[in-house]
C-alpha cells in the first residue's frame, strides 16, 4: 500500500512510522488513521521487523483528531461508524514500538502517543487534552491512559482545563520515560529501538505483554500471568541460547523461537 499521509523507512530491524500532514500539524483524519492501521500490521508480520518508532515534526507529533474532519459529524454518524475504534487495531500491535513525541500532542496526538509502549520526549513537546473548549472530550483513550499515566489530580485539571504539560512536568510526572534534546530525538529513539530489536523477540514481546497487564488487571492475577508467562519462556530455545551465551561470555544470537 502507499501512503499520503504518512511515511515508512525501514533502518534495519526498525521500522520508522512518521506522520506527515504538516499543513495540518499532522491532525489525524480517517486516512491518516487508514494508513497507521495498515503500516503497524505490515511492521507486526514482517519478521524481519522487530521494533517500531512512531513521530511526527519537531513542531508537533499530531495536534489532535481532525476538527474540520469532525466538525460536521453528529452522534448517529459517529455513533453508526463506531468511530476511532479503529485505533484498537494500532493498539493491537504485538511487538514493541515507541512514541518519539516534539511539539504539540494534543488531544488526539496525546492519546496516540499514550498508545505506543512508552514515550520518549523532546525537549519543546506539549501534551494536552484540550477536547473540552471545543464542547467534547477525549475520545480515543485520553481520559483512561492519562489518568493511569499520571493520575487523577494532573489528569483531572488538564481534561478540565485544557492546560498543556511541557516536556519537564510530563517526565515529573511519570506520562515520558526520558527527554531528549528535540535535533537529537528521532536519532535517539532510533537507537533505543535498535537496543529493543536486539533482544529475543518473543522475550520482548513477553515483557511486553506483562507490563499492559499491570493496567488491566488485579495484582494477584498479574502476577500469575507474569509467573506463567515466565515459565512459558523456559520452553523457549532463545531462553537456553541467552543463558548459554551468558556462561561462555559471548553474545547470544537468536532464533525467535
Ligand atoms: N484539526 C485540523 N486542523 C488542525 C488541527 C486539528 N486538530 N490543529 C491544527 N490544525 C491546522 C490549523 O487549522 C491550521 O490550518 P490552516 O493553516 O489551514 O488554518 C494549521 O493546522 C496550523 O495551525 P495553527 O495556525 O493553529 O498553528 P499555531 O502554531 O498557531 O497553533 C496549535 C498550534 C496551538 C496546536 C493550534 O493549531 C491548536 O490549538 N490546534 C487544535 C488543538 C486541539 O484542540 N486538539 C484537539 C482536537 S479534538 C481531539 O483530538 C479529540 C479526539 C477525540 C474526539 C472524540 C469525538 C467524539
């Protein structure tokens, strides 16, 4: 498939997603949506790709849903179309990806952002949820991830209030795993997912799947699942590999299986 409003560059085992409507500070309308559910699929079954980075311009990561794409949409129709449930099949995506986030990620652009893994920062970002002064409200997963991300008190004022979060206050408050310089982001979070495709892919994808059941269930069950899915990796021959590099000094190499 090839894409308008986005664009794909594979760096090895890293696919690079980059949004790419900047006359639109990459606002996300239903093509845009079309073409990320497509280019995540394409990353998660080619097995030559092992992590992803998703970004946008050094002056906004995606300034929210596409208003003048909304603005003459009533309830029956985006009701009728279950809108922006396609986003689940983005968040659907098994192997691991991150958020490379500069400028704005508001309302939509920071619920996007909060669906990758985690969240690297350059150092001008802007995260909001500003929905409420245009007389709606999150819609694609704002008001749930930003509360567990940061919880009710900063989440509550900002959906409230529509106040931005800058890059400092988000890593204070736990929304971004790091900042990096904003010239240095796209290279670092390059690299960072370089680290993570170097791991044992279905290691990866394991530790993955235990931290995302943190926030959907009991402590008591999510230590289970942990538990389970360790010994499951027992089974694995990257499991014998890693530890057998490990005892003869050498570095392991994987098989994915
Ligand atoms: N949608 C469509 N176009 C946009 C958007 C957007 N979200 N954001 C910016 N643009 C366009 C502008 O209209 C402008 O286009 P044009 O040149 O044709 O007038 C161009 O991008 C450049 O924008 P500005 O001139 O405004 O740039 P500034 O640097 O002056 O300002 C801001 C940057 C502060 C980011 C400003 O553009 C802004 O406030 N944008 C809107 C931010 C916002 O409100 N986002 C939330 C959108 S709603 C949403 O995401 C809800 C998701 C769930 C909805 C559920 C519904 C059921």
């Amino acid at each position: 498939m090839s894409y308008e409003t986005i664009l794909v560059e594979r760096h090895d085992a890293v696919t690079l997603i980059q949004l790419n409507r900047p006359q639109a500070l990459n606002a996300l309308n239903s093509q845009l949506l079309g073409e990320l559910i497509d280019a995540f699929a394409a990353f998660d079954a080619d097995p030559a790709q092992r992590a992803a980075v998703l970004t946008g311009s050094e002056k906004a990561f995606a300034a929210g849903a596409d208003i003048k794409e909304m603005q003459e949409r009533g309830f029956a129709d985006m009701y009728g179309s279950n809108m922006f449930a396609g986003w689940e099949r983005v968040t659907a995506t098994r192997k691991p990806w991150l958020a490379a986030v500069a400028g704005f990620a508001l309302g939509g652009g920071c619920e996007l952002a909060m669906m990758a893994d985690f969240i690297l920062a350059g150092d001008n970002a802007k995260f909001g949820q500003p929905e409420v002064k245009l007389g709606i409200a999150p819609g694609m997963g704002g008001s749930q991830r930003l509360t567990r991300a940061v919880g009710k008190a900063k989440a509550m004022e900002m959906c409230l209030t529509g106040r931005f979060m800058d890059a400092a206050e988000a890593e204070r408050a736990g929304l971004v795993s790091r900042i990096i310089p904003t010239t240095d982001l796209v290279g670092e979070a390059l690299k960072t997912a370089a680290l993570i495709a170097s791991m044992p892919p279905l290691a990866a994808i394991a530790n993955k799947e235990m931290v995302n059941a943190a926030f959907e269930t009991g402590l008591a069950q999510g230590i289970l699942f942990e538990r389970r899915l360790f010994h499951g990796l027992a089974a694995t021959e990257d499991k014998a590999e890693g530890m057998a590099a490990f005892v003869e000094k050498r570095p392991g190499v994987w098989k994915g299986r």
